[in-house]
C-alpha cells in the first residue's frame, strides 16, 4: 500500500474527480479489497465538510466585523462591502462544489449486500494539511448511510435511512428481497364464495300419459332420483302445480317444468313437458228389462256429437243400427232393425261422436 501522504493526495484527485478513467477504477478495486483504505475515504469526505464548515463561520465572522464597522464609518465604501460578500459566496461553493465528486461514491464488494454494523469511533489521526489534523474520534459512521455493490457494476447512491433495499438472498427472487427499514407487506386474499345453486341442474327424467280427446285426464310421472346436483328432497313445479313425484289430470298442451332443491334453488328443466291428446274409449255395463221398462235411455257424452249407435250380438254381427242426430234416438226399445225382440243375454253398444272418440259398453237383457 502507498504512503500516508500517497493515500491521502489519491484520496483528494478521487474526490475532486481528477482521476481518468482507468485509475478510478483501480482505485475503486482498491477501495473493495482494502477496508482501512475505505474508512480513510470517509474521513477525509467529513473533514473537507468540517473544512467548509469552519471557513464559512470564519466568513461570517469578518462580514459581522465588516459590517460593524460599515455601520462605524458611514464613508465607508458599500461597494466593497458587496465585493466581500460576493467573495465569501464564492469561496463557500468553491468548497462545496470540489469536496464531491463527479459521480456518486460507490464502494464495490465481491457479493452484493447491504452493509450493516454498529457506529464505530476510532482514535487514529491522518494528515489533512501541513497545519490541521483530525481524529477518528470526532466522528461517526453510520453504517445505514452506505451499501455495496458488486464488483464491475455501475455505481450508485448510498440508500437514505428507511429506503428500499435490495438484498437478494439464496431461495429468494428479486420480488421477495425488497424490504423496508421498518414496514412489511402483507399479501391478503380475496375470496370469492361459490354460488351454492349453481350445481343444480336441470335435468330430470319422466314420462306422459296422453290426455283423452276433450278431457283432463293427462298425466306426467317424475324420477326424483335422476336429478343431478342440488341437495334433496326436490320439489317440481309445473306451471302453477306442484308436487314431489307426478302431475294428475292434466289437458293436452305445452308445460314448463321446474325443479326446486331444500335450499329453495330452482332451475327450469331442460325439456318441456309435451301432452298429446289421444282418442279415448269408454265402456259402461247396463241392465234393461223390456216386461217393466218402455225403452232404454241411450247414454250419450251431452258434450260431444253422436254421430252413430250400434247394437251388436254376442257373436258380432249387428242386431241394430242408427244414424244420430242431434241426440236422437233417445231411447231404445230392445227390438232390432227388423222389429224383431231381444232374447235374454249380454249385448254390447258402440257410440261414435263426431271428433272420432267412441264410447262403449254392454247391455243385458232379462225378463
């Protein structure tokens, strides 16, 4: 290593930004290997302030001289005055401007880090001047003030107390390394709650029963057991009804269906509910005797057109017929199309109306 006096006037050409380029960065190599050399940097920065420092109170004072003894001798030259004031102005940014650098002071490491240690006071003098000396001892090192770089990067400003600093650490990423002096960010988590209804679906198996022509006698049976989803017992709804297995008494149409779970969520079905209509016969048994009744009453569906009556043996060939119009014939007398009596036994009657639907049934005759 140089000499005292070697070190410090390389220290004063680094400062003043003096050195070409190639020196600085010998210095600088020199700075990162050799710690005391670093520590002798930093006290000649604070003893060029403390120089600034006491020449600018010594300024002050000969302008508090000056000024006294302006305000002494009212001849006394105001221009001089001003020369002297301009002067001790100069001489302050003089001293201000050389004492930093070009650039920022960076002192490089072989691993990037953020130097932390306790406040160290020495008591070691260097040579300032031929006249002034200062000690270690009046001055304080704040290991906050500082970081250090890599060696080979590009230099930069020591980090401000509570500043951001990047420590990259083994297992962590860039992200994870930013912390603050004193602050840590909490990640919190939005959670978003699940409709609960939204795993009902819609879509449940049944069957029709088409309605008779003209009636309500259609029918729709459900398969609780084959909807998905939801939380059971369901309930269906069809149009206005409701019910938990089947629908009675319906007419021919178009229904909507619907499905509701013990959570009271619904959801329409799929597939509409279809009702056909179909023709429907009906068969009635009768008794007549002709000794005690005149005649036999027809019985006709009032709601409907009778188009046609038919009489029939048991071993099917026809024993009468007739044309009905507007409900007539009324009655029957129990004799066929030749005037010829009923014996004693089971016959069967067909009533055709005049939308294709067809009532049937039997009669017995007895005497």
């Amino acid at each position: 290593m140089s000499s005292d006096s070697g070190i410090i006037e390389k220290i004063e050409l680094y400062t003043k930004g003096k050195l070409s380029q190639e020196e600085r960065v010998l210095f600088e190599d020199e700075l990162a290997s050799d710690e005391q050399l670093r520590k002798s940097l930093e006290l000649s920065l604070l003893a060029d302030e403390l120089v600034i420092a006491q020449e600018t109170l010594k300024l002050k004072e000969q302008m508090r001289k000056d000024l006294y003894l302006y305000k002494s001798r009212p001849n006394w030259n105001i221009y001089a005055l001003a020369l002297l004031i301009g002067l001790a102005g100069g001489i302050y940014i003089y001293y201000n401007l050389s004492s930093e650098p070009d650039g920022p002071v960076n002192v490089p490491s072989k691993h990037e880090q953020v130097v932390t240690s306790e406040k160290a006071q020495e008591s070691e003098t260097i040579p300032l001047s031929k006249s002034d000396k200062i000690t270690k001892e009046k001055l304080t090192i704040h290991s906050d003030k500082q970081s250090v770089r890599s060696k080979g990067e590009a230099p930069s400003e020591f980090p401000e107390k509570d500043e951001l600093v990047m420590i990259p650490q083994p297992g962590l990423t860039l992200k994870d390394s930013v912390t603050s002096g004193e602050e840590k960010k909490i990640n919190t988590s939005v959670v978003t709650l699940a409709d609960p209804c939204e795993d009902l679906k819609g879509d449940v198996r049944f069957a029709v029963t088409a309605s008779c022509k003209g009636k309500e006698t259609g029918r729709v049976q459900l398969y609780p057991q084959t909807v998905k989803g939801g939380k059971p017992p369901y309930t269906f709804i069809l149009n206005d009804k409701q019910s938990l297995s089947h629908f009675d008494e319906l007419s021919s149409g178009t229904y909507s269906l619907k499905i509701k779970d013990s959570r009271n969520c619904i959801v329409e079905n799929t597939n509409k509910v279809v009702i056909t209509e179909q023709i429907c016969r009906t068969s009635r048994a009768y008794v007549f005797n002709p000794e005690y009744d005149r005649a036999w009453s027809v019985p006709y569906d009032r709601d409907k057109d009778p188009v046609n009556l038919v009489f029939i043996e048991k071993s099917g060939k026809v024993y009468y017929q007739s044309r009905v119009q507007n409900f007539h014939p009324e009655e029957w007398s129990g004799e066929s199309n030749m005037g010829l009596s009923l014996g004693i036994g089971l016959y069967f009657f067909t009533i055709e109306y005049s939308d294709g639907s067809v009532d049937e049934g039997t009669v017995t005759i007895t005497k």
